[in-house]
C-alpha cells in the first residue's frame, strides 16, 4: 500500500521547502510535489517606485544571494533605458558575480549538502593517521597532518558527547545509505569547518568593491566605487577601489583558487566514488536553460559572453535552441497550482512584463497533514520556456558549456568522468549536479584572474571610468520603457523584468532559479525539475529517514524567498505572514 512522506521543512537551504512524496510499499517514489510554503511580495513593495532605487529593494528578496539579486535589477533598468556600462564596471561585476559563484559552491557543498552523504558519528572510529594518508594522497594541501585530524576528532567528539551536536544535529547518522569509510567522513568533516573559516575571507571581495557584505552596493549605469590611480590604502576608511584593494582582491582570488583546487575538487572525487550508484537517478526533466553571462564586452553582445545563452531539450548536446526572453511566446509563468491567481485565469500562462502578483491562498491552515495536489499547493509560479519545463543553474551550465566546446570546462569534465569511469550521460543526476557545481568553481575562479588583470590594465592605461551618468535625470527617459535584467546566479538563471511608466515602476516580476526548478506542476500537469528528479529511480530506505529525498532536492541548492513582508506605496505594513 502506498505511503505519502512529507518532509516539511527541507532543512539545510534558504527558506521554506516542502516536499510530499508518494511511495510505494517496496520504496520507490511514484510521485512527488515540491511545496514553497512562504509568499514574496518583493514585486508589490517596488511597485510605484524609481527604478534607480530599485535594487536595494530587490537584494532582500534573498539573504544569501544578496548580489545577483542587485545586479539582475540594475541591468533590467539598464536594459529598458538602453543605458551602457563603463568596460571597467563590467569587470567588477563580472568578478563578484564569479565570487558569488564560488563562494555559494564551496558553502553548498560543505555545509548544506556534504552532510547528506557524511556521516558525522562515524567520524569518531576514524584513525587520524590514517585519514592523514587518505588526505594527503589525493591532495597536496597543508593542513593534512595527523595532529590536525586528531584535533577535528576530539571537536566532533565534544560535540557528539554533550548531547548537543549543534551545527550537526538532525542528520540521519547511521543510515545505511552512507557509505564512506570513518576516515572520509572525519576529512570531510575537517574541511565542512575549514570552509567556515575560508569563506570570512572570500566573501571580502565583494566589500571592496560593493562597500560592505551582505546587501553591497549596486549602481545604475556604473560601479558605486570609484577608481583612484594612486597607491591608496587598505582599511575601513577606503571609499575608493585603488591598488592596494585590487591586490587584496588577488590575493582573494588566490586563496578561493588554491581552496578549490587542493580541497573542494579533491573532496567532490573522493566522495562521489563511493556513491556511483546516484550518477544514475534524479535526472529529472532533462532540459536545461541558461540566459548567458560574464561579458567581455557588453551583456548586449552575446558574442562575449563566457556561458552562452540557449536551450537543449532532451539531454541532446548537439543541437542548441535559441531564446529570447522578451517574447512573449517562449517564458511563460503559470499559476495553476499556486496559492497566485491571474485575471485571466489560471490556467492562463503570462510572460513576465504582463506578469501578476495576485495572492490568493486558499490551502489548509498550518498545521496540517497533506497538501490538496489536485488544486494548488505552492507560493511558487511554474516557469516554462514554450510551454516545457526547464532544469537551470550549474548542471545546465555545463551541458551549454560543453555543447560549445569550451575547452577548460569541457577538460575537466572529462577529468572528472574519467577518475570516476563514467560516462557522460552519467552528469545528468542528482551527484551530476554536485559535481557540475565543482568543475564551474574551478572554471569561474581561474577566469577571474584574467578580468582582474584587464582592469588594472585599464586603470594603468588611464581609464579609470566606472560609472556612466548620462541618463541619470528622468525627464530624458521615454514615457514607457521595458526590460530584463539577467545573468547566471549560482542556482541558475536569473531574470528581473522591469516596466518603467513616467519615471517609476509600473511592473516589477523577477523569475529566480528556484522558481524554475522548485515550481509546482504547470497548467498541462508537467512536473517541475525537483518533482521529476524526485521520480526518477529513487527508493527509500526507511520513509521515517527520507535521506534519498534530501539529498536530490539539496543537489539543487534549493533557494526559497526569505522575507515575508507586504507594504502599501507610502511604506505602511499591511500584513505579516508567519511561518509556524
């Protein structure tokens, strides 16, 4: 007989995520519903508002991806007023754009996700000497004496023995499904607390240019810091990006390169060859969208962009359909299964410049036991390009990639493959996603090296330009302007449309990469990419211990919205909604 689990809240993301699944008598899962159990209002709090003003607003519709959120914003102003960027502004963004990428990865990976295939307790049998041989055989890093792995055991130790495992409580530890050796688990684990340290460092890069971290500061047309061609100084008091803050920045760049290179990507191979078996499920729709990012010249000349934009149906590399995200046509979002109505209808599919904000929740009231699937069962919309399902973020970044024969992606995938003696259908998984996110890491922080160098190139030569005013007043803007601002966040594609009427927003929609993969099912009753993955040859051990869940939907790097708050035009609260 059949069972439904629920495992509400999906812990170890950003927000709120329920997951339902129906399984069978024998484990498998036959169906599945992904549940995003908190509205964003961010659209109706922008409403009436100047756009200029716009990204600061637009940041807080997440508390970790501060800066994408900023930069998708003031390129849909930019991209409505045809408002061009300074060279060295677009550098700048490029590289805390890549920061993003790579400090979000390392964190995903050690801290929201290792601890799915890790087992915590099993540590504590680990010989230190011997994980120190373990660690030093598949990596040159420093820290990788037995002393060092002896003094992480007795951390964990102290932990385990008082009751409070704090940081790693409520795992599944002991599940059969782990399947590392103690000695993999306690380098695993040493490393989970290395990255707590590192990532104070790398995310420094994103103060220097931005002023301060989290929610930097963004700039219409241009960087907010200025460039001074004298030798500066470093400290609080800086305003200015000089050359003592750029080498700051090389040395962040340095620090995240030998980081990815001696720990994560050594990590990613050790742990993922004792789990080959998950190459081989949570697949999912297999279609993958990327909207293309990291210009070289401009980001309306696609011809410079590192990731290319594009679209590949039904895992086939050798055929890349194009997209246009202005037409109507091809992205679509539907409501038919979300607590959202349209004028129209819910079964009415709209493109995000006619898009609507319309709550209407009409679910059971917290606590309570199953989601009504039948009808609608999440604050989350249903993006489709041309009316089918799209997988975006780091595994369809790597499959545009390697469809277009970038060679530095495409080398290291083969590199990854061949280590674990895989194919190259086998990237399309649950493990496939971990893995995809590992090798981007490496790519996007070697490249980062290159657009530090042409910047500081620029200010030697003299150009010290880094923002470009000349369509700051209103009165030269048309009376109706639209656009959309995109680029490739850590999670996937990213797009902010804008509706500019008389100087203010008149329409505001942003389209996140956890709505395309964690939205509900569509109007055509067409499963998202987390359902779908869900379906695709998972069994579960013990559905009181949904690990297999886990560690699918965490392969996505889940990213709920995480302010809950809906405001009048003259900033009064109208209402709060809490989650219980």
């Amino acid at each position: 007989m059949n069972q439904r689990v629920v495992v509400d809240p999906i812990t170890r993301i950003e927000g709120h995520l329920r997951i339902e699944a129906e399984v069978a008598a024998d484990g498998a899962i036959s169906s599945a519903w992904s549940s995003g159990t908190m509205v964003r209002g961010i659209e109706l709090i922008l409403k009436g508002r100047d756009p200029r003003e716009a990204w600061a607003f637009a940041q807080r519709i997440c508390g970790v991806c501060t800066v994408v959120h900023g930069i998708a914003s003031v390129r849909s102003v930019e991209s409505a007023l045809g408002w061009a960027l300074p060279a060295n502004a677009q550098l700048v963004r490029n590289l805390m754009i890549a920061a993003q990428h790579v400090h979000d990865h390392v964190m995903h990976f050690y801290h929201l996700h290792a601890l799915d295939w890790v087992d915590v307790v099993s540590a504590l049998k680990a010989d230190p000497k011997a994980t120190s041989a373990l660690a030093q055989s598949i990596s040159s890093y420093a820290k990788s004496s037995p002393g060092y792995f002896a003094d992480t055991q007795k951390r964990i130790k102290q932990f385990v023995e008082s009751g409070q495992l704090g940081i790693f409580a409520n795992g599944f530890w002991g599940h059969p499904e782990y399947k590392l050796p103690p000695e993999a688990n306690l380098m695993a684990l040493a490393h989970y607390l290395e990255a707590l340290a590192w990532q104070r460092e790398v995310v420094k890069l994103h103060a220097i240019f931005g002023g301060k971290n989290p929610h930097p500061n963004f700039l219409v047309g241009g960087s907010p810091s200025p460039i001074s061609a004298g030798p500066g100084s470093s400290g609080a008091a800086s305003t200015t990006v000089n050359m003592v803050t750029l080498d700051e920045v090389r040395h962040i760049i340095k620090t995240m390169q030998a980081f990815v290179d001696q720990v994560y990507l050594p990590d990613t191979l050790a742990i993922a060859g004792y789990y080959k078996d998950w190459f081989a499920r949570g697949e999912g729709v297999g279609n993958f969208l990327t909207v293309g990012d990291f210009p070289s010249k401009g980001i309306d000349d696609p011809s410079s962009w590192l990731i290319p934009s594009g679209v590949i149906l039904g895992r086939d590399l050798s055929h890349i359909e194009p997209i246009d995200l202005r037409d109507p046509a091809q992205v679509q979002e539907f409501v038919a299964h979300s607590w959202y109505d349209y004028a129209g209808g819910k079964q009415t599919g709209l493109h995000p410049h006619q898009g609507e904000t319309k709550l209407n929740y009409s679910g059971p009231k917290p606590p309570y036991e199953h989601l009504d699937v039948q009808a609608s069962y999440s604050w989350l919309k249903s993006p489709r390009w041309r009316g089918k399902p799209m997988e975006v973020g780091p595994l369809a970044r790597l499959a545009m990639l390697y469809a277009k024969g970038h060679e530095p992606t495409k080398a290291l995938a083969d590199q990854v493959l061949r280590a674990l003696d895989l194919p190259l259908t086998a990237l399309f998984s649950t493990l496939g996603r971990t893995a995809a996110r590992t090798i981007e890491s490496k790519v996007f922080a070697d490249q980062m090296m290159g657009w530090l160098d042409q910047l500081v190139g620029n200010i030697k030569r003299g150009d010290l330009s880094m923002q470009n005013t000349r369509l700051w007043e209103p009165s030269t803007w048309p009376r109706e302007a639209k656009g959309v601002g995109f680029l490739e966040a850590p999670r996937g594609a990213l797009c902010h449309y804008v509706v500019i009427k008389d100087g203010k927003i008149d329409n505001y929609q942003a389209v996140v990469p956890s709505t395309w993969n964690a939205g509900p099912r569509d109007a055509a009753g067409q499963p998202g990419p987390y359902e779908a993955a869900l379906m695709d040859r998972h069994h579960l051990h013990d559905p009181k211990q949904p690990l297999e869940i886990q560690r699918t939907v965490h392969s996505f790097d889940p990213c709920i919205a995480c302010a809950v708050h809906v405001v009048d035009p003259q900033g009064a609260e109208l209402t709060r909604i809490q989650v219980r």
